[in-house]
C-alpha cells in the first residue's frame, strides 16, 4: 500500500501547521487518498496508474495555498509532533481537569486518605515558613526595608567574630546626620526601655524607645491616628514630653480607647501627652519583641537610665543605633564608606570619647534579629529541612497508594490506550490527577499549617502579648503553599504516571479484572518507597530524641549559681520618681529586713538579671592602655549589693567580697571572675592589679576573684565579668534576689508582703523562681524541640499508615494464594508470620539505612547538642524501638486479616 | 481564459454545494467530493486540495462540524454535519442563487430557450 502519510507531510511540510491538527489533516486526507486508490484499482486500473492518478490530486496549488488560511498555524518555534498545541492545550486541560475530578469523586476513601495526607506535609510547611517569613525574610514591616540601613559603633581593629555591636552617640549621630550625603532620611532609636507607665492610680511596665523626630518618615510609616512628632517637639532637652504609641499597646494597653489622643499618662513619674498611635502591625524594627511606644530623644534625661542620662551632650554615652534610608541607587558598602569617613574625622576631633572607634552597616533586616538572629536562622532552616523530609514522606505515601489504585485502574488505562490514548497523553492525565489532588491537599493544608503556626505562638511568654510580634500571613506564604503542592502533586503523581501508562494494552485487555495484581517490578518501587520511609522517619525520630535529650540536658546545666531556691523581683524605685538618697534607703532596707525574715537565708541586689546580661567593651587595663579602646576587652558589668555572692551561691576563690567599707569616698574597688583573672593576667595573681570601666576616670583594684557563672545565656562558652559595688557604682534599677530555704514560691506571699511594709507605693510586678529564669532562658529552643518532636511523631504516623496501607493492599490481592495456602494446610499462625515477615523485612531494610542516615546528620548537628553525644545510644536505641513497635502494629493487622481468611470463599471468588 | 472563469464558478457555488450535500445527513470528505462529481454528471469536480481546504475554511465558520467516526472494521473518518448557523446560511444562499439564475436567464434570454 503507498505510503499517503509520507508524501502528505512532505507537501505540508514547511506550511508550519499546529503539529496535532496536521497529524489530524494528514489522517483524513490519507483517508480520502486511500479510497480513491482503491477505487481506481477495483475499476481495473493498474496500481501504479492508480497512485499517480491518486497522487495527482495533491499536486494543485490550493492545498498550499489555501491550507493555512483555514487551519491553525505556528508562529512561535516548531512542536515535535505529538505535542499538543497552545490553541487546544487550555481546552485539553479543562477536559483533563473534569476528567480527574470525576476519577477522583469515584473514589471519596482514596481521595480523603491522600489528601489529608498531603495537607499534613503542606500544613507543616506552611507553618515553618510562615514564621520564616515573619522573622527571617521580612522581620521590619515597613516600607522597603532593603533600602534600610542600621548604624552602630564598632571597634576599628576588631576582627570580624570579635565585633560587638554598640549604639552610637546621640552627637556623633547628628553629625552623620548633617554630614552624609548617602542617605535621604537618617533617624536614630535607643534600645527598648523597660519603664513604669502609670496610668490614673494604675502602674504597669511598659517598653518605650526614644527616637529622633524623623524616625517614622524615615521608615515609611503613617500614623492610625493623631500624628507623629514634629521637628520642634524635638529640639529642646526635656521640652516637650510627648509620645506615639503602638496599635497593639492602644488595642491591649488602652482598650482601644477612642479619646486616646491628647490623653495624659505618666512615665517614670514624668507626664507624657499621647498625640499619636502608628499604623497597624508596626512593633518598631526588632524581629521579635518591640516597643509599645516611642518618645522623642530629646527626653533622654527624663527616661534613660542613670548612665546613660548624659546622652544628649555625651559624645561617650552611646545610647542611639542609626537607621537610614539610602538614596536611590545607593548601595550599603558606599554608604559605610561615606559614614567612615565621617567616623575617621570625628574621632580626630573627638579622640577621648571616639578613639578606636568606627561605625559598621547592616541591612535593617539582619539588624532587627539582633543577636538571635544566628540561632533563629538555623533553628528555623533545621526545621525547614525536617518539614521537607515529612512532606517527602507524605508524598510518598501517596505515590504508594496511587500505584495501588493504578493496578486497580489497569483496565480503564488500557482502553484509553486501545481506544487510541497516546502515552503522553495519559501521562498528562494522570499528572493532572495528582496535581489536583495536591491542590486539595495544599489549600487544606495551608490552613492547618497557619492554624498550627497560631498555636504555636500562642506559647510565647504570655506576659506582654502588645510586644510580640505578631505572625505574619501574606501573600508570600500562599505563593509558597501553592508552588509547593504543585510541586508535590508532580512529584508524587510522576512516577506512579509513567509506570501505569506503561500498560501492556494488549495482555492487560486480556486480564480478568479481578486478577489484575501487581507486577513484581510495580511492587519493587513500592517497597523502595517504603524503606525509604521508614529510613526517613526513623532518622527524624533520631534527631527529635537527640535534641529532646539536649533539652532535658541543659537543664540539669549548672549555671554557676543557685536556682533552686531562688526568688527574683524586679523592682525599679528610680522610674516611680524615688531619689537616689531614697532609694540608697530603699536598697538598704529591704536587704536587712528580708535578712531578718523567717525562711530567708539572705538578700541582695544587683543590677544584672541572669541570662540577659550582655558583654560590654571598652575596659582598660593598667599598663596595657595601648590595648585601649581599638582592641576591645570585653566583659560583662554587673553592680551588686553586699551578700550578693552568698545569696547566689557562687563561690569566693581569692581575696574578698565587698563590704560596707566600699564608699564613693574609699578606693574605687572591683571583683572579677576567673574566666577574667585567667585571660588577662596569665601566670599572675590578679588580686592588687588595676582595671578602668568605660566611662570612669579612674582605675579600680581587684580585690576578689569569684567563680565564672552563665551571664548570657545557660550554657554559654565562659565570659569575663567584672562585679561593681553598689556604693561605688550608683543604679536606680536592680533586680532583688532572694535565697529562701524552702520552695521559693512557698515565699512570694510573705516577701511581697514585706516589701509592700517596707514603701506600698512601689510596684513589684515581675516575681520569678530561679526554675523560671532557667526555663525562660530555654523558651525558645523548647520550641524547636517540641515542634520537632511533633514533627518526629508525624513523620512516624505517616510510615506506618503507608505500611499497613502497603500490607493491606497486598493481602487483598492475594487473597487467592492465601486461601491455596489455607486450604494445602497452612495453618493461620503460618499466614500470620508469613505477611509480618514480608512487612517486617522491609522495616528492617529502611532502619538500617535510616540509621546510617541518622548517624551522618547526627554528626551534622552535633554542634547544635548539650552534654549529648550525636551517637548517644539512648536516642538511637529508642527511636529504634519505637518504630519497630509502631511497625509492627502496622503489620499485624493487615496479617490478622489475612490470617482469617475462609479458603472457600477465597477460592469460589477466583 | 476559460478555466479561470471555470474556477471562479466553482468557487462561488462550491460552499452551497457542501452545504446541500450534508443537509440531510452526515458525509466524510471522499463521500461529499464523489456525490458533487456523480450528481454533476462529471462535470464539476473536487480534488483533494481542493476539497478539504473549503471544508476546514466551512468548520472555521461555524457552518459545518466535523467529527472523527469509527465503525467496526474501518478506518476512522471524518464526518462533517451541517450546524444550525449553515442551515440558515444555505436557506440564504440559495435563495440569492436563485436570483442569480433567474436575473442571467432573463438578461440572456435563456428562459425562454
């Protein structure tokens, strides 16, 4: 027979129609040619007369001529054939989208089964992201936060691991002001200030931040309500005390209160006119926790604390970080060498307050997450990661039960093919399925995944909820929910597509439905799913029991001090407007009262609460000035009363502590510790040599050295500090500890009694147990470690509903082998270890790899671990013994089943 | 210069051709292009590039629809069936075809022959 197609596409070849409607043309006319050929040829003519005759026909012009004006053509790059075109790819989508809807409402159990499935990997993709995306990608919601730069003070010298981070002053801040060109807008902010907001006869804390007038311009912000400063509300030291308060602190501090604007409150005991509250969702540019309101810089004296008073005329108090906003087209590296500059000037014409001393840049951003901003990054990527891992299994899962459905669907594929379905086709077809079901999967998912995430912020310390900042969901995480479903719909949809198109037409055609099972190779891939599973779940078990037992760990830390029987108030005289001889008093007494009191070992004061304190540079030590300023020693300050040792526990090693002898008039004193003593005076005794604090004119001797203890956080590599007496030191706010000999809580009654004896007018509202402080300082880490935990369990839920899936679906399909069994004699207990056996060697397969997996990660992470080793034997072995457990249920049920089954029956139905 | 004019004729009345011959039932290609040539006594024909680029340019209209047809045994066709909007359109044509005919004949007298 002539081969009509070949000669139709060399005649249509170049007239550049869609690829599917010239097969279609080439097919009909084929068609047409054929029968006229046959035609020819039944009236007599010779074949080769016949197919010029036939062929002829072809050769007149219209076709070429005509042809593209009436059918759909090309313009963009040639289509291999097959492929569909652009004109009928939406209509083919559409069908295919019914189509799959159809399939997928024939079947409610399968479709609910994978699409809570999918929507538990989603959801807690969802979750994590979402808090990625509040914190990391997009922690200052303000206007174009990449063009936002933070300046702060740094060591000109420093290496870069050896850089701190210091505020500038308020008068090297107005020169960078006045002299940088790089910037359109520079504004300045101190660091959060805890202060007493007193409301009527109501007292409570509150955070504020002083900044300097353009501070909101500057951000791009617009006032709820009222206004924000003016420039003359900030230009007169203590002129006009003003302030801006939060949405946040207005909905929760105020009430919403409508008449809040012009509204009289107290702070520190200075009044205060509300004239303004900034726009929804801003709690100033920390990552996390912020300010419930802002007050201009020029009210500096009135609410800094006492060191930091001289602020405004100070070059050496460095109270106010830079933020600015860069000229269009400015980059940060110009703008830092621009401000450099002006730092190398500065400190020439100022060397006793800018010796050493430079200003380093960073995007607003990464300045927001301040110091947890490491910790928060790589917590969050760890979980980012293990959330990956649970939607892998999810997906796999899925993959599974669809290669189970596709045997079952093995006839319907097969006609589709036989009826003329081409292989890419299916493919689509079935691709479009599972697409669809990740879409079910990544809507339902991506609610569960924010109501989890809301759960989960609902543990942060419940104290200040108008601080935390609140969870963020944009339009960021629905793009990320629906590119991630649609990711996963084509990777779990992929593999089982291929492999059911793949169909013999033929043999399946001839199968008897009921038959159908699965091909050893079909069964193969699922099993490699499956280890693969349980690989992977067993090594999220690993990690989750290793940081759970770093958790427990670091709770038996011994921090340096005594927690057991430890109470701390935070008292702040100072801001209820006590002056410094009343509250030298106020200290004095309540030290001697609580001494006095029943159950009260001792009491003490001191200005540092654990685990919040931070380093400080700038210590000078006596003939080694050349270090000076530029090569920061840097150590953390704390002012203590007497008894402050001893109330704490930490231990004397050298010399002594600090007595009443220790006035202002006496010689100025210091304790050190020996993390201290060994660094700097290596092979020496510390005790008699002379050290100068920042911002002190004279040296002070050492007269003690005490044991180091966690300032920082719990845990932390050892750090200097250095001890101040309070008499030589003076601090309107310090904490009060108190040892207590039985349960601290058993005290508070009695203690907050007392102290309200001592003055009733001062506010005692923050009460914490040394158990709290340690748990506090663990906040967030059991966070991570609960939410892995969590996700741990999960990934262990998923495994073993895709093995008894697995099993049970076997077992169905072989209920005919099984009955041959029964019925040549095989008892049940035989049936029964014959599937727990199958099952069980798979589980084995996946537990060794996932041990191996998890042993190299546990390597990964081992730096991220407390007092745990990455091979600790109780992780492994646990987790090990528990998903065997929870395996083998898995396994069990499916072979109880196939234990029953009745061999007549199972015979009669074959 | 006869078989220009021979086209042009062919052209102008081929559509109402198509649309006739499928009026009361659905036809394939082959069939319609056999019927024009037997009805026509031979003297009109369609040949393959000629047939099918009028049939797609009909479909494009929305006069005719096509629709592949498979019958056991054979080799699947095209069916093209004539859509409410060609039905209306045939009405139309022949009626001016009419007056076409009638307008020549009374112009060269051919009525009375």
């Amino acid at each position: 027979m002539p081969d009509w197609k070949k000669e139709l596409r060399k005649r249509l070849r170049g007239l550049k129609i869609a690829p599917e409607r010239e097969a279609e043309i080439i097919d009909e006319m084929t068609g047409h040619l054929e029968d006229r050929y046959q035609e020819l040829i039944a009236d007599g003519v010779e074949p080769g007369d016949a197919y010029k005759s036939a062929i002829e026909e072809l050769s007149y012009t219209d076709l070429v001529e005509e042809l593209p004006k009436v059918v759909p053509v090309n313009h963009g790059p040639a289509i291999p054939i097959g492929a569909a075109s652009s004109a009928s790819l939406f209509e083919d989508l559409w069908r295919d989208v019914r189509y799959a809807g159809r399939m997928l409402r024939k079947s409610p159990g399968f479709t609910v089964v994978a699409v809570l499935t999918l929507a538990l990997g989603i959801g807690a993709n969802t979750a994590v992201f979402t808090i990625l995306n509040t914190f990391l990608f997009n922690p200052v919601p303000v206007v174009d936060a990449a063009s936002l730069a933070a300046i702060n003070t740094t060591q000109s010298k420093a290496s870069k691991e050896q850089t701190v981070l210091r505020p500038v002053s308020f008068l090297n801040l107005r020169n960078y002001q006045n002299q940088s060109h790089v910037f359109s807008s520079l504004a300045g902010y101190s660091e959060l200030l805890s202060l007493t907001m007193q409301d009527g006869s109501e007292s409570q804390r509150v955070f504020g931040q002083l900044v300097t007038e353009n501070y909101f311009d500057t951000l791009g912000l617009k006032p709820a309500l009222g206004r924000f400063f003016t420039p003359d509300e900030d230009a007169t030291p203590g002129a006009r005390p003003v302030a801006v308060i939060g949405y946040s602190a207005w909905r929760i501090r105020f009430g919403g209160a409508a008449d809040i604007l012009g509204k009289s409150i107290e702070l520190n005991n200075h009044p205060f006119v509300i004239v303004g509250v900034v726009q929804k969702g801003f709690k100033g540019i920390t990552a996390i926790f912020g300010p419930d309101m802002w007050i201009p810089s020029m009210m500096a004296a009135e609410l800094l604390p006492p060191p930091q008073q001289k602020a405004l005329e100070d070059r050496a108090v460095l109270a106010f970080t830079g933020v600015g906003r860069l000229k269009p087209g400015g980059s940060l590296p110009q703008a830092q060498a621009d401000l450099r500059a002006i730092a190398a000037a500065l400190e020439n014409e100022y060397p006793s307050a800018n010796e050493g001393q430079t200003v380093t840049l960073q995007p607003l951003a990464e300045a927001a997450l301040g110091t947890q901003g490491p910790g928060l990054k790589i917590g969050s990527m760890m979980l980012m990661a293990v959330v990956g891992l649970v939607l892998l299994l999810a997906c796999s899962n899925v993959a599974n039960l669809l290669l189970a459905r596709a045997s079952a669907r093995r006839q319907e594929i097969a006609v589709r093919m036989a009826l003329g379905a081409g292989r890419r086709r299916l493919v689509r077809q079935l691709l479009t399925e599972s697409v669809m079901l990740g879409f079910l999967g990544g809507i339902c998912g991506f609610f569960a995944g924010f109501a989890g995430c809301q759960v989960l912020w609902s543990f942060k310390p419940a104290e200040y909820p108008a601080n935390f900042a609140d969870l963020r969901l944009n339009w960021n995480v629905f793009v990320f929910s629906l590119i991630i479903s649609i990711v996963t719909g084509l990777i779990f949809g992929i593999l089982p597509a291929l492999r059911t198109s793949r169909t013999p037409v033929a043999e399946t055609l001839k199968e008897d439905a009921r038959t159908a099972g699965r091909s050893l190779r079909r069964i193969g891939l699922a099993n490699a799913l499956l280890a693969g599973q349980v690989a992977v779940s067993l090594t999220l078990l690993v990690v989750s029991a290793l940081f759970l037992r770093s958790v427990e760990y670091q709770y038996t830390i011994d921090p340096g001090f005594q927690t057991k029987h430890l109470a701390a108030f935070m008292l702040y005289p100072g801001q209820q407007g006590y002056d410094r001889q009343r509250i030298e008093q106020y200290f004095k007494e309540v030290r001697e009262r609580l001494d006095r009191l029943p159950g009260v070992s001792s009491a003490s004061w001191a200005s540092n609460l654990p685990f919040w304190a931070q380093a400080q540079s700038g210590v000078t030590i006596e003939g080694q000035e050349q270090r000076k300023k530029s090569e920061a020693i840097s150590t953390v300050v704390n002012t203590i009363e007497l008894g402050f040792f001893e109330t704490m526990n930490i231990p004397l090693l050298e010399g002594r502590t600090f007595t009443e002898d220790d006035r202002a008039e006496a010689e100025p004193v210091v304790i050190v510790n020996d993390n201290m003593a060994a660094r700097y005076w290596p092979n020496q005794n510390a005790i008699g040599q002379r050290i100068q604090l920042p911002n002190e004119k004279s040296f002070r001797r050492i007269v003690g050295i005490v044991k180091t203890t966690d300032y920082g956080s719990l845990g932390e590599p050892p750090q200097a500090c250095v001890y101040l007496p309070f008499r030589q030191k003076y601090t309107d706010s310090m904490v009060l500890y108190v040892k207590t000999q039985g349960e601290p809580e058993q005290m508070f009654s009695t203690l907050q009694s007392e102290l309200r004896n001592i003055d009733a007018a001062l506010l005692i509202e923050d009460v914490r147990t040394g158990n709290k402080l340690i748990a506090q300082a663990l906040w967030g880490t059991k966070i991570g470690v609960s939410l892995l935990g969590v996700f741990g369990l999960l990934a262990l839920g998923l495994a073993s509903v895709g093995l008894y899936g697995l099993l049970a679906y076997n077992v169905n399909q072989r209920r005919r082998e099984i009955g041959v069994r029964m019925a040549m004699g095989a008892g049940q207990a035989r049936v029964l270890q014959l599937i727990i056996r199958e099952g069980m060697t798979l589980v084995i397969g996946g537990v060794c790899i996932g041990l191996v997996m998890s042993l190299a990660l546990g390597r990964m992470i081992s730096r991220f671990l407390y007092g745990v080793s990455s091979y600790d034997a109780v992780s492994l072995v646990g987790a090990t013994a528990v998903l065997l457990v929870v395996s083998a249920v898995a396994c069990y049920l499916p072979a109880r089943n196939a234990s029953r089954v009745d061999p007549i029956i199972a015979l009669r139905q074959s | 210069m006869g078989v220009p004019l021979e086209q042009e004729w062919k052209k102008g009345s081929a559509e109402m051709l198509i649309l006739a011959l499928i009026e009361d039932q659905p036809r394939h290609g082959y069939e319609i292009g056999k019927l024009i040539e037997r009805r026509s006594g031979g003297c009109l024909r369609f040949h393959v590039a000629s047939l099918y680029p009028l049939l797609y340019r009909l479909e494009n209209r929305g006069w005719i629809q096509g629709r592949w047809v498979e019958k056991a045994s054979q080799r699947r066709r095209r069916y093209y069936r004539l859509t409410p909007s060609g039905q209306k359109v045939l009405a139309q044509q022949r009626r001016s075809w009419q007056e076409f005919v009638e307008a020549v004949s009374r112009v060269t007298g051919l009525e009375n022959a």
